[in-house]
C-alpha cells in the first residue's frame, strides 16, 4: 500500500531542499503497510512532485516532538505550535530516500474528477507506473481510498471574527469555483463554433439598421434634482453595467431616447454602452441608438467594437466621435431570427461568466476580511501568544521607548537641533484604550519617530518623467498597498531639484491628504528606477533604528491603525482630509519589544503572503472571463456562435427572410414615419 499526502508548497520546498526531513501530522496511517509516499504539493502548484520512504514515524506530545525534530523540522517554531493546538499527542513522519521528479504529474490531466486529500489518502501499490528512474509518466484510472481528513488551514484564528470560515471559503472559491469560471462557457462555446457559411447575412452601414439621435445639452438653468421633467444623462459617469443610474432630471429636454433604446458615449470615453430603461434627456456626450426589431443584436455589437469606436476618436481636449462616424460604422446583420438566438445565446453564456465573476470577487471581499482579521490579532498580541511564551527574559516595552529616548536626548547633543518634544498617552486616554497583552505598551506614533519629511507643491507637466527627468510623486502613488512610481509629475526644471526630498529604496512614505479612507495610506518602497522627490503631500517618515518600519506599515493599514488616522484626520468634506504631522505623532501605537516587533512582522507576512497568490489568481481569472466574453461576441458576429440545430430552427421560423430583404423593409418603415 501507498500514501499520497497534501503537502503545502512552502513546506514541500524545504523538503526537496533537505531542510525538512521530518513532516508533522495530527493523525496518522492506521494501516501499517506503506511502502512508499507521494508527495502533493498542495495550491497554488497543484501536482506530485516527489516521493519518499518512511524511515520511523515517530508519536509523542507536541513538545517533546519539538524538542526532538525542529532542526530538522523546517517550520517555524509559532506554526508548529499553531498546528498542533488542542493536540495532546503529534506524529513526526521522517522522510528517507527521497525521490524528486524531474517531470512533475499533474493528476487533473491524467485522472477524471481528481480530488486531493485533504491530509493523505491509500493508493494501491501499482497506481503509479514508473517510466524512468526519476519521473512518473501515468496516473491509472483507479478509485483513491481517502482517510481521515485533516482541516489544518494557514492559520486557527477565532471563531468570532468567522476569519477560519473565511479562510475556507477563499480557499473553496480559489481552488474549485475560480477554476469553473470559463469551464462552462469555454465548453459551451466549444460546441456551438460551426464552420458553415452564413446564410442571409449582409454587411451594412449602422444608420441603415437603426436610428441614431446624437444628444444635445439643454441650458444648465433647466436641470434639477428634484425629480422635475425627465431623467437627464450626460455621459459613461451615469453608467452601470447595464442601465444608467439617474442623479439629475431636465424640464426642458432637447433630445430624447426611449425606453430600450441604446444610449452610447461620443465624448471621451468614446464608446461605451447602456440600455435606457425609461424614457429620458440625452446630453452631447451621450447618442441614442433605435433599432426595436432586436436592439440587443446592435447592443452587443457596439460592446465587441467599443475599443475600435474609442480609436477613431478625435480631439485634443477631449476624444469624441461625430454623428457621421457613428452612422456610418459597418455592422455585420443577420436574419432577424438569427439576430434573436444569437442574442439568446449570448446572455446563455455570459450568465455562466457572470456567475463565476460574482464568486471571484465574493472572494476577493473575503481576502479583505481575512487580512484585516489577520491584523487585528496581530495587534493584540495573538498571533504570537504561543511564541511569547516559550521565550524568556523578554524585554519590557517601556524598557524600548526608554532607550529610544535616551538615543534621541544623545543625537540632540551631537547636531546641537531642539528635537520636537514627545509624549506617552495619558491616563485618561490610556483607559480608553484595549488591554495589551503583559510587556506591551500603548505609545504615542511619535515617540519611535526621528523625523517627518514633507516635499513641496511645484506646477508640473502631468506625465511620468523619462529616466533623465526629475518629477514628482501623486498622491496615487501609495494609495493602493505597493509604491508605484508611475503615477508621477515631470518637474519642468532641474531648479526644483532638492536633495532632501529625493525618495530612495526603503523609505516610508504616508500620505497626509487623500479621502477619508485613503488618507493615510502607506508604503515602503522597494525598489525605485526614477529620480522623484516627495510632494507636499506625501511625507517620508524616519523611524527610530530600534523600531521596526513594517510593524508601523501593518498597524497603520489594520483597523486600529486606520480608526486612529480617521479619528485624527481633519477637514469637512469627505472627499478631502488632512492629517498634519503633529496629529501623526498622536498616533496610538502598541508597543513591544523589537524581538517581538519582528515576530509578529513575519506571522503576518507568511499569512498575507498566501493572500497574495489567491488575488494574483483570482485577477488572472477575471481576466481570463474578460477575455472569453470577447471571445464570444466576436464568434456571435462572425456567424460561428449557433450550431446546427440551433441554425436549423432559426431558418424554419416562419418571420425568416435574408437580412437584405429586413433593411428594404426597415427602409419603407423610416420612409413612413418621414425619416431618412
């Protein structure tokens, strides 16, 4: 008999490296007849990578298993203990002739409906079949016997935040939904490509399929949002992903769209597209498009073309497209029985993308809250409970700000500047705060603090610079997790150049104004290729050499750190707000030792990390349902999306008629109602 066990990648790379001969487990084999283990290296790799004999298994309690096997255990000694909470007894499984395949299996490839144990499951001794002394070429067609399953997730946080919960349906969504995102589809439209020429088709102008009403602003003393008059749109600001939202009515409406009709943006951005679902007032950045015999062909038109139309653009202000241009853009029409099953089979397919999207970003909320859950106990004291307490002699926090006072009074003396003062919290204040774990101290940010850098405002041109040009960061530029260098100005002189506020790799940077939830953003920044200086609202914060920056970078993004910036930031409007240096000084912050500090540092970057990969995952899987649904429409157009059968229905219906014979009949129409 086999095994093959789930192993996760982190810890399968320490043991293909040798630093990890020992593998921990809760439970182990009942059947004592193994004689060989496949390793499977869990997601994100997702394939057996390797296998072993077992040398001993060794049973004892978590910390004599730990006294025994950590030299060689390759886990960190806060996760062993993690792992094995609530255990009495552990098993230490010593990993002997090991074998590294040079050609990993993929079992989903070689085995229909494959599904990884959680923990380990049998295998009979001839599953695998060996092609070389180093690889394993198939995978048979045989049962897998599992076992007990062993749920041991990334980490074991509380059941009040729901962040176990959480972890699990990530994971669920990741590995198996985010996986059946395009299955469907990509099979349905698989079985609907069809090689057979189009029948009755004809290739026309847009304007002689439908009606095009190029909107016109009424006077701005007409508009109101008192609900007066009719819904007034302007522009893609009032889109969704289907109908405009209104915000604005007009009393006096110059042009109007009906109920259906397709409402197109012709000013920057040029090209996307809504439905009206009610009769309203079209501004000059907004067409409406006509066609009641089947507007949703022409809608999911225009979607497939959108990029095209948003080319053909013209302007230096802003991008628009004339009426002419629009008329006369060539759409592909089929027979109006067509047009409706293609419509049909469209939105048969886009509902099965749009499920998958929805589960993916239902994921990515969930990663959100599992981050924040991640910081919170890290901030509390919890993700290194197990750790403080098998160490000794650990440093008093009060014993740490001390010492960064004393180096601070000493560096007074050696530049001979007056250093702001700084302060601890109050007492009153104090006894508002959470209770820290023993050692801990809450402080003031300002009392790690060396010194605050702020930059200037200076007129600049609004690219990027080039790598001989000197700029300056946008506030963008740490707003969202990572320092990105591009969202930068291009100063129009080497005469701003200041040395001070040039920023270099590893410096912290804080944005002092942004909206209420933005300010305060920060980052550290890991590598720089442009000369950029800081503006005057992002500032560089020096922290004291005996404080660690990445403590001060997750504790201000967790929600402690965060309800601080907020309580403290000033300003009326949300939509700007300020926080100048001295109320970053006023920061609460907890303190512990810099042992500590890095501790925790690490439990939260081996958990976030993880993070990391399943939004890398899930945002290549958004992509990919993007690109599929261009996919589709592009088939849809060119005649290929409808098989056989549907075809064959289609051309029996009685309505049927070449798509030449719909334009005369639409034509006789236009001409009857007095339109060209």
């Amino acid at each position: 008999m086999n095994v093959l066990l789930s192993i996760k990648p982190i810890y399968v790379d320490e043991i293909l490296a040798g630093k990890k001969i020992f593998e921990f487990r809760k439970s182990i084999f009942k059947k004592k007849d193994i004689s060989k283990v496949f390793i499977y290296s869990s997601y994100p790799v997702k394939k057996i990578v390797a296998s072993f004999e077992i040398a001993r298994i060794i049973a004892d309690s978590p910390k004599n298993l730990w006294d025994k096997c950590q030299k060689y255990g390759g886990i960190s000694e806060n996760d062993f203990f993690e792992y094995f909470k609530n255990s009495d007894i552990g098993y230490a499984i010593e990993i002997t002739n090991l074998n590294e395949f040079s050609e990993p299996i993929n079992p989903y490839k070689l085995k229909k409906n494959f599904r990884p144990p959680q923990s380990y499951c049998y295998l009979p001794l001839d599953y695998f079949e060996n092609k070389s002394t180093n690889s394993i070429s198939r995978l048979k067609n045989q049962d897998i016997v599992v076992s007990e399953s062993d749920n041991d997730y990334l980490t074991n946080l509380d059941d009040n935040n729901n962040t176990s919960k959480t972890q699990k349906q990530t994971k669920l969504f990741n590995e198996d939904r985010s996986q059946k995102v395009t299955e469907l589809s990509e099979e349905l439209l698989k079985n609907s490509i069809i090689k057979e020429e189009k029948i009755g088709w004809i290739e026309t102008e847009l304007s002689r399929v439908a009606e095009i009403i190029m909107g016109q602003s009424p006077p701005s003393s007409t508009y109101n949002e008192k609900g007066i008059g009719l819904p007034f749109f302007q522009g893609k600001a009032e889109f969704t992903e289907r109908h405009p939202v209104v915000s604005k009515w007009c009393s006096q409406p110059n042009k109007i769209a009906e109920a259906n009709d397709i409402l197109i943006s012709v000013r920057a951005p040029v090209g996307a597209t809504n439905i009206a679902n009610q009769r309203c007032c079209i501004g000059r950045g907004l067409a409406a498009i006509r066609y009641p015999d089947c507007n949703k062909y022409v809608f999911y038109f225009l979607r497939l073309i959108e990029k095209e139309l948003d080319k053909k653009g013209t302007g230096t202000t802003f991008k628009a497209i004339s009426g002419s241009v629009l008329k006369s853009e060539i759409i592909p029409l089929a027979p109006l029985p067509e047009q409706r099953a293609i419509v049909s089979k469209i939105e048969q397919l886009f509902s099965e993308l749009d499920n998958g999207i929805s589960n993916l970003k239902l994921a990515q909320e969930q990663l959100k809250v599992y981050r924040q859950a991640v910081l919170k106990k890290a901030f509390e004291g919890e993700l290194t409970k197990k750790w403080r307490e098998h160490q000794t002699d650990l440093p008093d926090a009060g014993e740490l700000l001390e010492q960064i006072r004393k180096e601070r009074e000493e560096d007074e003396k050696v530049s001979g500047k007056k250093l702001s003062k700084v302060k601890s919290p109050a007492d009153t204040e104090l006894a508002e705060l959470p209770k820290l774990p023993t050692r801990w101290r809450w402080a003031e940010l300002g009392e790690v603090i060396d010194n605050i850098q702020a930059g200037k405002s200076i007129k600049c041109n609004e690219r990027p610079p080039e790598s001989n040009e000197l700029g300056i960061v946008k506030v963008s530029s740490v707003s969202w997790g990572e320092f990105n260098e591009k969202e930068s100005k291009t100063c129009f002189s080497e005469e701003a150049f200041n040395a001070d506020y040039i920023i270099h790799k590893n410096d912290f940077l804080f944005s002092r104004a942004n909206t209420i939830e933005l300010v305060g953003a920060c980052v550290i920044v890991k590598s720089i290729n442009k000369r950029l200086m800081l503006s005057d609202k992002i500032l560089k914060i020096d922290f004291s050499q005996n404080h660690n920056i990445f403590y001060s970078l997750y504790y201000l993004r967790s929600v402690f750190g965060r309800k601080e910036i907020e309580s403290l930031a000033t300003g009326n409007q949300e939509s700007m707000r300020n926080i100048g240096q001295d109320r970053i000084k006023r920061i609460k912050i907890p303190i512990c030792s810099l042992l500590e500090q890095k501790a925790i540092v690490q439990e939260i970057e081996t958990r976030l990390s993880v993070c990391d990969k399943i939004e890398q995952d899930i945002e290549t899987n958004l992509e990919k349902t993007e690109a599929l649904r261009q996919s589709i429409l592009k088939k849809a157009f060119e005649g290929k999306l409808l098989n056989e059968r549907e075809l064959a229905e289609v051309r029996g219906a009685e309505d049927w008629e070449p798509a030449e014979v719909l334009l005369e009949r639409i034509k006789t129409e236009k001409a009857g109602n007095g339109k060209k």
